[in-house]
C-alpha cells in the first residue's frame, strides 16, 4: 500500500502507469479514508475517491473483509483541503449506506412493484419480455399483498 501525504505538488508528481498496466491507487497519510487513482498513460487522470472497510461475517463465523470505493471528484476541480473536509464530514454517512447489489427484495417490494407495473398489465420481471397480466388482480393486490385491509373485508371481495 502508497501512502504519500496529500498536497497538491505531491499529488502533480505522482507518476502515470505505463500503457497495458492497472491504476496505481495511493492513500492519504494525513487523512485517513482518502485514495487517489492514478490512470495509466493514455487517460492521463487523477481522481479522488474515499475508501474504507466492511466486515461481514460469515455463517460459518469467520470475517470476510471487502474494500469499497467511493469517487468524489477529480484532481484539479477542487482543493485538496475541500476534498479532505468533504471526506472527514460525510465517511460515517458512506459507511452506512447499503449498495444496490446487497438490497434483497422482500414481499413488500415485490408487492409494490407489482401494483406499480401490474397496473399497466405486465408481469413483474427483471430479465426478459413483458407478459399482460388479467385485469381481476389489481384490485385485491393492495389488499392482501400490503395488508392494506382486514382479511373478512377482502374475504368478501374474492369470493
């Protein structure tokens, strides 16, 4: 791991790859959740990313440790004061947030999916051609899917 103290003459500096190589990331060592990526030669790109650790236990009880990545801005369109302000203010909201590939959807999305896009007619899928639904469903959906009324009331709709 590179850890060079971030000022911006540092930063002009640092070497680009060579063409054919991967970026070379460098960390922050007067700011703890700060990289910078350095783009081989072609791009010729510098970019400010906060970066930090998630542990997450596996069933099995051993730690599985993932690095995620966040971009904030390339090298030159703000100081590298800002850049360090920005990431020491908002580090503990990033790490917080859940990305999009670790949201499961449960019934009450799929529910809600389904009163959005089944309203028009269409099944709810992710991958694939859009297949017409019957119109009866719509009604009942909202009731019995987000518990929207009592079972007896729906009860009587049905049957």
């Amino acid at each position: 791991m590179k850890r060079i103290k971030f000022t911006k003459t540092n930063i002009e500096k640092l070497p680009h790859p060579e063409n054919g190589k991967r970026e070379d990331k460098y960390f922050a060592s007067n700011c703890s959740h700060l990289c910078i990526v350095v783009q081989p030669q072609p791009s010729l790109k510098k970019s400010y990313y906060a970066h930090w650790g998630k542990i997450i236990i596996q069933p099995d009880g051993t730690q599985k440790r993932t690095g995620r990545y966040k971009y904030i801005s390339r090298f030159g369109e703000r100081t590298v004061e800002e850049v360090i302000a920005e990431v020491k203010a908002k580090i503990k909201k990033w790490e917080k947030e859940r990305t999009q590939s670790s949201r499961k959807p449960c019934v009450g999305t799929l529910a809600l999916a389904f009163i959005t896009h089944g309203s028009k007619g269409f099944r709810v899928k992710v991958k694939g051609a859009k297949m017409k639904y019957k119109k009866f469903l719509f009604p009942v959906a909202g009731r019995f899917m987000l518990a929207q009324s009592d079972y007896a009331s729906g009860f009587g709709v049905l049957g």
